[in-house]
C-alpha cells in the first residue's frame, strides 16, 4: 500500500483572507460616508423649524448609501478567499 502524501495548509491565523479584509474596509467606508452624509441639518434656533432635514441628501441618499454598505460587508464576509499555490 503506498502512502499518500498530505499537503499541510500553513494559516496566517486570520479568519479570512486579505482580500476580504480589504473589501470590509471599503464596506466600513461606504457606511460610514452614509452616515456623514445622514448628518446635520438642525436648527440653530429651537424655536424655529428647518426644512433642511427633509433634504434628499438626508432622505434617499444617505438611507441607500448605507443598505449598500451593510450588503457589501456581507458579500466581504462570505467571499471565499482566493487558493495560494
């Protein structure tokens, strides 16, 4: 019977690659330009009432920016990391 030769994977130690570790970073990114984005548009004046908090900034673009945030840091996590040979 021969002996069949095992390959033994050497791990960094790290739960994911570093491409993964790359795209989580641009994912933290986009979510965190959302939220600046969400940011700001009170009044200096409580007595007075701002209609800048109904802007589409703040509304529509900022809410999308951060879905598509949150959906890229799960597709960074569940990307297989690349083979090395």
């Amino acid at each position: 019977m021969a002996k069949k030769s095992k390959e033994i994977k050497e791990t960094s130690g790290f739960a994911l690659g570093k491409e993964n570790y790359k795209l989580l970073a641009i994912g933290f990114a986009i979510i965190v330009l959302g939220f600046i984005l969400m940011a700001g548009g009170g009044s200096d004046d409580p007595n007075v009432f701002s209609e800048d908090i109904f802007s589409f900034r703040r509304i529509t673009l900022a809410p999308i920016l951060l879905f598509i945030g949150f959906v890229f840091e799960i597709y960074a996590i569940m990307k297989k990391p690349k083979e090395e040979q």
